[in-house]
C-alpha cells in the first residue's frame, strides 16, 4: 500500500513538473499554453511538490 502510494506520488509530481516546464517553453516560443486549469488540477490530486518545483526552477507563472 505504501509502495503504492510512493509510486502515484512520484508519478504525479513528475508529471505536474514536466507539464509546467513544458508550458514555459510554450510561453517563450510565443505558442498556445497549457490550460492553468490543467496544472491547478495536478496540484490539486497531489503534484503540488512538483508544479512549486517547476515554478522555483524557471519562474513559471509568477509574473501575474
């Protein structure tokens, strides 16, 4: 059980983590962005570790 849930955690905020990099390379190529809606959600089922990371790491959505 625990195992399990070490796995979905990771998981989850790799996920979140790679989604928010992702949207910033989007943002500085001037290309459609990943819904906030979407990494808020990540966030919300447990990726919030990972979305803080991405955000500390390249300054995703901190400028609003």
């Amino acid at each position: 059980m625990a195992q399990g849930f070490l796995i979905y955690f990771v998981c989850i905020n790799a996920l979140a983590l790679g989604l928010s990099i992702l949207d910033k390379v989007f943002a500085v190529r001037k290309m459609r962005r990943i819904p906030e809606r979407e990494i808020l959600y990540l966030s919300w089922i447990g990726g919030a570790l990972g979305a803080k990371f991405a955000q500390l790491l390249c300054g995703t959505r901190t400028r609003n």
